[in-house]
C-alpha cells in the first residue's frame, strides 16, 4: 500500500459508515461517558515505518477503557513472567465481560486477562509490586504512547467507582477464592484509574505500535519482547472483543481489543496498528461503527493475518 492508498482507503471508509453513526448506545453505566456524543468517529492508521493516517475526529481524546488492559498484561508479563498464568487463563470467556456466573464455576480462575475479572487479578499481581505498583503501570502507558502527557481522567474514574457494583462484587468473589492478595478497594481504584486512560485515535495508534513492530515503541524504546508481543497478540486475537471475539476474527481477521468508550485497536503485525473511534456499541459492548471500519479496513487493502 502506497501513502496515497491508505489515505484515500480511510476516506472511502469514513464515507461508507456514516449510516451507523448515531446507531448503538454509549456505555450509560458509567456516568461521565454517557455524555459523550454518538455522532463522533475518528481513524488512524499508523505504520511501522511511522506513516501517520488519519479521518474524522482523530485527535479528539476518549476514554480508552478496557483498551487499557493490553498495557496490564504486558506490564504483568515483565514483571511476573508465566507465574501470572497460574492466576489467570488464556481462553476466550464466550460470556460478557462483567459475568459472575463464569467465576464461580471455575472457582475464581478467571477465563482471561481482559474480562473484567481477569484484569482485577493482573492489576491485584501488578499492586503486589510494591506501593509503586500503580505509578509502573502509568510509567509503562507513557513508555508506549512515547508521551508524558497521556493519563487518567479521574473524573471518569470517580464516575465508574460510584457506580460500580458489578465489579465490586467481582473483587469481594476473587478475594473469596484467594485469588486477590491485595485490598480489593485498593485493586478497584487501580482497576477504574486505569480504565480511564484518556488518549485520541492518534496517541492510541502510536501507543500499539510496539505490538506491530515486535516490542519496540514509535520512538525506538523496547515496551515488550518479540515473545511477549506474540502472546499479547494471540490473547487480543482469542479475548480482545469479549463474546465477538469469533466473528471480529471472521470479518476483521487482526488481533483486536475494544474498550466500552467506543474506541477499537487492531493490530496487523510488521506492518500498521489502526484505532477507530465510534461511541455508539452494540450489544456486547463494542464499536458498532469501529467495527465495520475495521472491517473495511482488511476488506479494501486485502491486509489480515489470514
Ligand atoms: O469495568 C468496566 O465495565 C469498564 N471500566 C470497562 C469495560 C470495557 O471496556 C469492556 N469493553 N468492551
């Protein structure tokens, strides 16, 4: 793909969308993103060779929410190795996110790292680091995004923590099967702060790339090994969508995380990472305008891991 065509290919995509903006509900449950319009949509695509592309309200920043996840995981697996799988599975849920019913089955093991459950438990093994625990994860999202400016948005934050009751008795059930060493409210605050990372389709590209590039930032830092790129990468691809994850792979065909503000990250290893936002979802919680653009996206530059 020349300059010329991922340009042009994102323009078409934003043509070709517009019927789905203003369809699907924003994530009402937390109360700051229930306010936010259903009429945006911005698109990156960012190359490893840092070609920046971009339509639509690409540098307007939103709450990049269980996106964040990724940065979780990989910040785990640097500091815990495969001790964390022991703690956590790699399977897809086939449930939505906030399930309790799961948990209990399988007796507090959650399925994966990105449910919700599974992200207390990562967040609650990253905490066990030390005080600091939470200052390594903003550390390692600033490392990626190669910028000092992104962070949380604690009045979102605050606005999840008020609200919170599904993920607080996924905590107290984590906690009751021994699988939460920390203070659950600690592990929730950390949980809602990192939930909230705020960045733009621009700033989220760019913070991916190290999974496009086998562990290096946009900048040349080393965020991730080759062999921890590959596993945040195949866990994106079996659990990054939730209970889409099949069709996302059947219609998209990258390895993929969403996030209930609206915004989606697909990665095609040694080539781009491409971010789509569009608060409107659908009923499992995901971009319904992102993911058509995703869709779009591997349609028209013939560019999948397939
Ligand atoms: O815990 C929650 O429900 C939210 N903070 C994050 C959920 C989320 O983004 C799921 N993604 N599709």
């Amino acid at each position: 793909m020349s300059r010329m065509d991922y340009q042009r290919v994102l323009e078409e995509i934003r043509d070709e969308i517009q019927p789905l903006l203003g369809r699907g509900r924003v994530a009402e449950y937390i109360p700051p993103l229930a306010a936010v319009p259903l009429d945006r949509f911005g698109m990156v695509v960012h190359t490893v060779g840092n070609d920046v592309f971009q339509v639509g309200d690409a540098s307007e920043r939103f709450s990049i929410q269980s996106i964040a996840k990724v940065f979780s995981l990989t910040l785990a697996m640097r500091l815990e190795g495969d001790a964390i799988w022991q703690r956590v599975g790699r399977e897809p849920s086939g449930t939505a996110f906030n399930s309790l019913v799961q948990l209990e089955i399988e007796h507090g093991i959650p399925r994966n790292p990105f449910i919700n459950a599974g992200a207390l438990v990562i967040l609650d093994a990253i905490l066990s680091h030390g005080r600091d625990g939470e200052d390594l994860i903003l550390d390692l999202i600033r490392l990626a995004a190669s910028s000092q400016s992104v962070g949380y948005n604690f009045v979102v934050a605050e606005g999840e923590r008020e609200t919170s009751h599904t993920n607080r008795a996924l905590a107290h059930f984590l906690k009751s099967f021994g699988n939460l060493h920390n203070d659950p409210d600690r592990v929730l605050d950390a949980y809602f702060r990192l939930c909230s990372t705020s960045m733009s389709c621009l700033e989220l590209a760019s913070s991916f790339l190290y999974l496009a590039t086998g562990g290096r930032s946009c900048t040349g830092e080393e965020v991730a090994t080759p062999r921890q790129v590959k596993r945040v990468n195949a866990v994106m691809l079996t659990c990054g969508v939730y209970d889409e994850a099949g069709d996302y792979a059947y219609r998209v065909g990258l390895p993929a995380k969403s996030g209930v503000g609206g915004g989606v990250v697909a990665v095609m290893p040694g080539k781009f990472v491409a971010t789509v936002w569009s608060p409107g979802l659908s009923d499992r919680g995901n971009s319904l305008a992102g993911t058509m653009a995703l869709e779009l996206l591997t349609t028209k530059t013939k560019l999948s891991i397939f």
